[in-house]
C-alpha cells in the first residue's frame, strides 16, 4: 500500500515520476520519419509528469518538514 505520509514512500513515487519524465521528455525529443505517427501522445505525458513531479516534491517536503 502506498502511504504518501511515509518520507519513504513519497521519495520514491517521486524517483518514479522523475524517471518516467526523463523517458517522456526522450521520446517526445526524437525525430520521426515524416508521415509515421506517434502512438503515444508524449508532449501530453511531458506535460501531465511536470505537474505530478511538482505535487509529489510538495508532499514530499511537505512529510520531510514535519
């Protein structure tokens, strides 16, 4: 189960959702021929993961603090 008022648990949904960015912000960087299309929407995952990456530095900081 995930406890995010764990410091534990939050680093790690954290180191997730950095790794998952850097995979995102790699896909989203390469060129494709022109004509093939992109299955996966990566800009939009790019996007959504800065967002999560915020939120769980916040709950992060916020469980450190305590």
């Amino acid at each position: 189960m995930l406890d995010l008022d764990n410091p534990v648990h939050a680093g790690g949904l954290l180191g997730v959702l950095v790794g998952l960015l850097l995979v995102a912000i790699a896909m989203d960087m390469r060129r494709l021929p022109i004509g093939r299309i992109k299955w996966v929407p990566w800009t939009m995952l790019t996007i959504v993961l800065v967002l999560a990456v915020g939120l769980a530095a916040r709950t992060l900081a916020q469980d450190l603090l305590r």
